[in-house]
C-alpha cells in the first residue's frame, strides 16, 4: 500500500495525510478491500448474490477511491 500523497478524510470533514497511525484508518487506494469488494451501487459483493435481494443486478467493482478514511474523534471518544 503507497500512501504517498494520499490523503484521508473524517466524515466531518477534516483532511489530513494518510499514514495507519491515524485513529481508524481505512485505505480505500488501488488493491484495498473497498476497491474490490463493494459494488459501484454501494452494496457488498455478497449482496450480488442470486438468493439475496440486491440493489443492482450485476456487480460492479467500485474500484480505487482518491480519498481514504479515518476518525478524527470529533464526536467524541466513549
């Protein structure tokens, strides 16, 4: 994983340097589970499945993000 000027954003909004030090970070780059396994539709791969009711019919890899995720403790730590 190349975190080379990648960075991650909090759901609040805040955007630092990505770096697996940062409180739950999630990379979402080029081979990380995001990329591969959850559909452009927003749903798991396993979702796609024909005994489970998908939001799509055919899976469609979302693929590497640009931004990855992290908590920034904005809401509070407990």
């Amino acid at each position: 994983m190349n975190l080379a000027g990648r960075m991650a954003r909090c759901g609040c909004g805040k955007t630092v340097a990505s770096s697996p030090d940062i409180a739950f970070f999630e990379f979402t780059g080029d081979g990380s589970a995001e990329a591969a396994d959850i559909c452009k539709c927003g749903y798991h791969k396993i979702a796609h499945r024909p005994d489970f009711k998908q939001a799509c019919r055919e899976f469609t890899a979302k693929g590497p993000q640009a931004i990855d995720r992290y908590y920034c403790g904005c809401r509070g730590w407990d």
